[in-house]
C-alpha cells in the first residue's frame, strides 16, 4: 500500500457525470477556510452566545449562575440611567458623526484638486487615527481643562468669558465629540479620496462643457458617484460611534462627569459588569447595544439604498 | 477504506476538532476546585503591590516553597476573576485591591481559605483591627491579611495658609481645623485674602471623605439601604455648604487643573490617603517643602489598602500562611515603607526607623506623627458587597449641584431613588 495519491485523476469523474459532488469533496476549500472561522468560533461566537444567556441569568462573575427570566429587562426599562446613557450616546453619535464626515468630504476633494504634497497630507490626517486613544484623551482633557486648558487660555486671549468644559453637561459632549471629530476625520478623508478617484474624469469634462459650476458639479456627480462609499463609512462610523468608551471614560471618568452626562452605552455596560460585578444586567445592556447598531445601521441601509438600486 | 493521504488529513483533522470542544468543555467545569501541585507556591499581585526588596528577601527565605511570583498588571481583579472560573494556573497567595475585598466576600467559602482555620488567630491582633474586619465575613471568617491601609491627613500649603491669615504650623492647624465646619469657616477666611485658592479642592471629594470618616455607610448588615438616614445627608450638607459659600474649587482630584494648582497655589489643601503624597510629589515642582501634614478635620478616614489572600486551591494552605507572616511582619512593611511608601497595616511598624524619618517635602515634618494615629483611629463600618455601586448616584448628584444645575434638595431626592433602584436590582432591601 503506497500513501501517495497515485490513482488516475479523470476516471472517477467521467464514470459518474450527473451525481452532484459530495460537501467532502470540498474538504481542502473548507480547510483553508477554516482558520478564520475557528478563531470566529471561540473568539466571536461562543462570547456573543454566552453574553445572549448571560442576559437572562444572575451572575456576581464567581458564584453559581442562576436563571432570571427576563428580570434584567425588567430592570433595564426601569433605570432611568440607562436610558439617559442611551439618549448621551445617541447624541454623542450625531455630534461626532456629522461633522466628521462633512469634514472628511471636504478634504478629500480639496485634497483630490491638489496637486503638490498630496502624500504629506494623507499622512498627516491620518496619524490621528493611528494615536493612542487613551493618550489623546488625556491630551484632549488637558486641552479642555478649566483652569490651564489651551480652548480657555485662547478665550480669555480674545477677552471671551471661559467655561468649566468637563464640568458642564454640554461641555462634556462637546469635548468628547471634538475628540472623536479629530481622530476619525482623517480616516475617512483617505476612504473618501480613494472613492473620488475611482470616478471617471470623463464625467467631469461633460460637466464642464454643459457650463456646471464647482457646487453642482459636487452634488450632482462627486457625491451620487461616491453613494456605496458614504454608504460604508456612515455605517462604519454608526458601530463605532455607537460604541464610544474610551474618551469620555479617561475625559470624565467612568461615571461619567457632571449629570453622567458623559455616560454612554457601553460604559455603562463596563461600570455594571466590572465594578458592580452585575455581569447578567451587564449582558442584557450589552444586548440592547446589539439592537441599537444593528437598527441604525438599517435605517442608514434604507435612507442611502445599500442594494446597488442606480 | 483505502488508506490516502486525503483520510488520514481528514482524520486527523477531525481528531483535532473532537479533541478541542472535549478540551473546552472540560476545562468548563469549576465544580470542583482542584489542588495545585505541591513543593512550590504562586504568588500574585499588581505592579508595586509589594516592596521589591521584601519580595525578594522573602523568596530567598523560604528557599523550600519555590515561591513564583507573578506581576499582574491592568485589570487585576478581572485577571483573577477569569482565572477562578478558567479553573486551571490559579495561584495559591493572590493579593485582593481593598476597593475589591467587600465585592469577593460572599464567594469566602468557594474560593479562599479563612485564615482562622489554618492558625491566624495568632497574628491578626498584629494587624488593625479595622482593616482586618474588612476582610472579615459576617460569619467570622476571615480571608486576607492587610498589607497596607490608607489613612488620611490634611495636606496644605503652609506658605498659602499664613499669607491667608491662617495658622502655618501643623500643631495649629490641627488646634483650629479641628471639624469640618472650622474648616469651611477658614475657606471664608482665605478666600477674603485670597480669591484664587479654594480651601476645598472638590466638594464632590469632601463628600466622599465625610462618608469614609463614618461608622456606618449606604447599606447595613440587614442588607438594608441606609443611604437615605442622617449620617450621609450631614455628609452632603456639608459638602453643599462648600458649594455654596464658594469655597469649593470644583477641582477633581487627578486631572490636569488639579496637579497644575498643587504647584501654583490654586489647590492649597488636599484630604487624602497617605499615598496621595506620591501623587503631590509628581505634581510640585516650585513648592517643595511648602506643604505640611495635618489631622483630617473631624477624624482620620481611610482610602484604599490590599490584602493577601489564600485560595482554595492552595497545595498547602500552612505553608502559605506562613510566607504571608513573614511577608507582612512589623519589619518588613517598614523596609516595604522605605521602598515604596506601602503604607503599614501593622501599627508595630511606626515605631520603626523607616517611618519615623523627616520628610523634607514637608518642611522637614515627620508625616508619621500625624498618620500613625490616623490609623489607629480610623471607625470600623461595615461595607457591603453592592456599597460602591450604590455610592455613585450621591456622587453624581453632587455634580451637578456643584455645576449649578440642581437644587441640593432636588439632587437628593433624586440620588436616594436612584440608589435604592439600583440596590433593588441586587435585592437590597
């Protein structure tokens, strides 16, 4: 008996032409697949599953588990906390989000007319997306800080009267979103320049010879050309908007700051599950997370017509 | 079946998979809790838990134990938490952070030894006795030996209390701040002669100190809120007079307002733990040894301080015991003092030559003299597992009166509905 495959490749095929081929005749595809899903299994799948039965149990992260029901949802709908994370991280989504990707639009197509030094500032708004989040949020609290911050130390130059940033409930969101305007904004530029210079320039020249201005020639060929990319970074930005944590937890610490107004959703979730070691209501908040970014991720689907419809 | 390379890859790889989910589901299994393996002890702790020369003296003393010691940095109570229900390299000593101690007791029996049972008996009366109760169940198990507390003291600015027309001295101080209302009545003072040094860094802070400096705090014994009785509406009441007789810097402790005034004159006291010194330390670059050490206002309270515990798991719960003893003697927490400013949880140990040394940051000032019987005084209250969680509506409340957003009778009716729903969800009564 040999081990090597030596039997002629053509003669099972032919004998046998209408039977359809067996899933295990794919086994090689399938093995050089499966690292991916392997790792998806234990690292994505078996956490996302346990957080669904963790929702509906009791757990203090050591002790037995114990089957409540729907109890944490109960609980959830009650807490007023909750739904003030929920309304702070929704608000905090739009205050970071618009502006980023109006910014990031106007950018890229400065950048895309811009002939000298083009690399120089691809690089350059990028770098923020590439810094440590937690550096920048230190960096952006000492910016924003009352009595020796660079925002009030400029007002109070200008004769402007200054504000408490981070102990303001409005100052809160404006500082983490101005966090999060400067490190995405770059991000999206460069995704933004790649879908510009994919459209063809022959659409620009017909523009300029039917008489259109630099405006019309934006909104009626740059940006209905460029719909699938807006389409991948709106959605892009709303699971991780959705999903702030980091800034306002190093800005104005895990309660929040003034009002919790800092509160997002998946702090929330932090607090419950790692200091309160409520890791069942943690799960149930966690799944509500779930169902927020998969909602405005549809909604964002329905409004820019993902499907392809042109 | 012919025998190729395709079914004996196949094969294999199926073995493969069988034998990971059998390998999962087993290890899943915590039911029982295993030994470790014995002839060696693993110790765990964060960085800068415990004196770097006291660790290595004490390997090199029990050179039988093989003790393996492990630094666990981030998030060390997650860390051990994932390690309990992973079931397997679970350490034999692990050190258990104070602000975690009170959350860990209900699980006393399924995962650490009480040490009463092994033979502390003997020493805990080494230890103070409040700090030990912390680490005591209800029942009377006890299931750590301290390694450091964390007494407060007043910190100020010597040279921004006389221009004030204040006292400079310590032993004045001490004389005239005698409560917390003396207090506030010389923030009036110092704010008339000086507007920019609120004597009160940050109300929400005070508050939080006025609650530790208690003998009872937001949840009794009963597993009863008590969060809405007297002993924390003084708390707040207090903190609100800062509040409002703007003498409060709205200055959070840690933020960069809040190190810069250290140096510049804005933040001219800070009440805090004795490690908070380090952190004053960091921060003062121009007013070294302005600063000077005084007994907190109405009493000492305490901030923080760890434990080392033995878990179940332990292959010889004795031995342990024994490395911990000698770890944790009047003697070395003093060498573990001169190494790292780990502050002693055995009162023998202030009477050592390392703590009784002068500080020249503090004007050549022996701290000890005022923390040494800070610490012995510090209340015994009882701290219940959900007490943290609990604390935070106040705290929060407190902001925004501090931010002018809500009436103190309006943030507090607000703050113990909040309490006692988030109490209600851990069957607080």
């Amino acid at each position: 008996m040999t081990l090597t495959a030596a039997a002629p490749p053509k003669a099972p095929r032919t004998t046998k032409p209408g039977r359809r081929r067996s899933i295990w005749s794919y086994w090689r595809f399938y093995l050089a697949l499966s690292p991916f899903y392997l790792i998806f299994l234990v690292f994505g799948l078996y956490p996302v599953a346990s957080t669904i039965l963790l929702a509906f149990q009791k757990w203090d992260g050591l002790g037995p588990r114990t089957m409540v029901g729907f109890q944490n949802f109960g609980f959830l709908i009650e807490d007023s906390t909750f739904w003030l994370a929920l309304w702070n991280t929704i608000v905090l989504f739009f205050m970071s989000t618009v502006p980023t990707l109006a910014i990031a639009m106007a950018l890229a197509v400065m950048l895309h007319s811009a002939v000298r030094l083009k690399g120089v500032y691809r690089i350059a708004y990028f770098i923020p997306n590439i810094t440590s989040l937690v550096a920048a949020a230190i960096f952006f609290a000492a910016v924003f800080s009352t009595n020796f911050g660079l925002i009030n130390a400029g007002l109070r130059g200008l004769g402007l009267p200054t504000e408490d940033w981070l102990g303001e409930p409005w100052g809160i969101k404006i500082a983490i979103s101005t966090m999060i305007v400067w490190q995405w904004t770059g991000y999206n530029t460069i995704i933004y320049l790649a879908g510009l210079q994919a459209i063809p320039t022959e659409q620009y020249e017909a523009a300029k010879m039917d008489g259109a201005g630099p405006f019309r020639t934006f909104f009626s060929i740059t940006l209905p050309q460029l719909r699938p990319v807006v389409l991948f970074t709106v959605i892009m930005s709303t699971i991780g908007g959705l999903q702030t944590f980091t800034e306002p937890q190093v800005m104005v610490g895990n309660n929040g700051g003034t009002g919790q107004s800092g509160m997002t959703v998946v702090m929330y979730f932090y607090n419950q599950a790692f200091f309160n070691n409520d890791y069942g209501y943690a799960g149930a908040i966690a799944l509500s997370i779930f169902v927020l970014v998969l909602l405005f991720t549809a909604i964002n689907w329905k409004l820019l017509g993902g499907r392809g419809r042109s | 079946m012919e025998l190729s390379r395709r079914t004996l890859l196949a094969g294999g790889f199926a073995a493969m998979l069988g034998g990971t989910v059998i390998g999962c589901s087993s290890s899943m299994d915590t039911g029982t809790t295993k030994k470790n393996a014995t002839g060696n002890i693993a110790l765990w702790c964060w960085p800068g838990g415990l004196g770097k020369s006291v660790l290595d003296d004490t390997i090199a003393h029990f050179p039988d134990q093989h003790i393996k010691y492990s630094e666990i940095g981030g998030d060390f109570k997650q860390k051990l938490l994932t390690t309990f229900n992973g079931g397997t390299s679970i350490p034999d000593i692990t050190g258990v952070k104070g602000e975690d101690i009170a959350s860990l007791l209900p699980q006393a029996t399924n995962r650490f030894v009480d040490l009463k049972s092994i033979g502390a008996d003997s020493i805990l009366g080494d230890y103070l006795e409040w700090k030990v109760k912390q680490a005591t169940t209800l029942d009377g198990k006890v299931i750590g030996i301290p390694i450091d507390i964390g007494p407060t003291a007043l910190f100020y600015r010597e040279d921004i209390f006389t221009a004030g027309g204040l006292p400079g001295d310590p032993a004045k101080v001490a004389e005239q701040l005698k409560t917390w209302d003396d207090f506030l009545a010389a923030g009036l003072e110092l704010r008339k002669a000086n507007p920019k040094a609120p004597i009160v860094a940050d109300a929400v802070d005070l508050y939080g100190t006025i609650v530790n400096q208690g003998t009872s705090r937001y949840i009794d014994k009963d597993n009863k809120f008590i969060g809405d009785q007297d002993h924390i509406r003084k708390a707040w009441d207090i903190a609100v007079k800062a509040i409002t007789t703007k003498v409060d810097g709205k200055t959070l402790g840690g933020s960069p307002d809040w190190n810069a005034g250290l140096d510049q004159g804005t933040v001219p006291t800070v009440t805090g733990a004795a490690w908070v010194a380090l952190d004053i330390k960091a921060a003062c670059k121009t007013s070294v040894g302005k600063w000077r050490v005084a007994p907190t206002p109405s009493g000492p309270a305490n901030f923080g301080g760890s434990f080392l515990t033995i878990t179940k798991n332990a292959a010889d719960p004795a031995a342990a015991l024994e490395v911990i003893k000698y770890m944790l003697s009047a003697d070395n927490q003093a060498k573990a003092f001169a190494d790292a400013q780990i502050f002693p949880s055995a009162p023998a140990a202030y009477d050592k030559p390392q703590l009784k040394a002068p500080d020249a940051f503090f004007g050549g000032q022996v701290p000890i003299e005022v923390f040494g019987p800070a610490a012995k005084a510090i209340p015994i209250a009882y701290e219940a597992p959900l007490d943290g969680a609990v604390a935070v509506p106040f705290s929060d409340g407190l902001k925004l009166v501090q931010a002018g957003k809500k009436t103190s009778d309006a943030a507090w009716a607000e703050a113990v509905s909040k309490a006692k729903q988030i109490g209600k969800r851990q069957g607080v009564q």
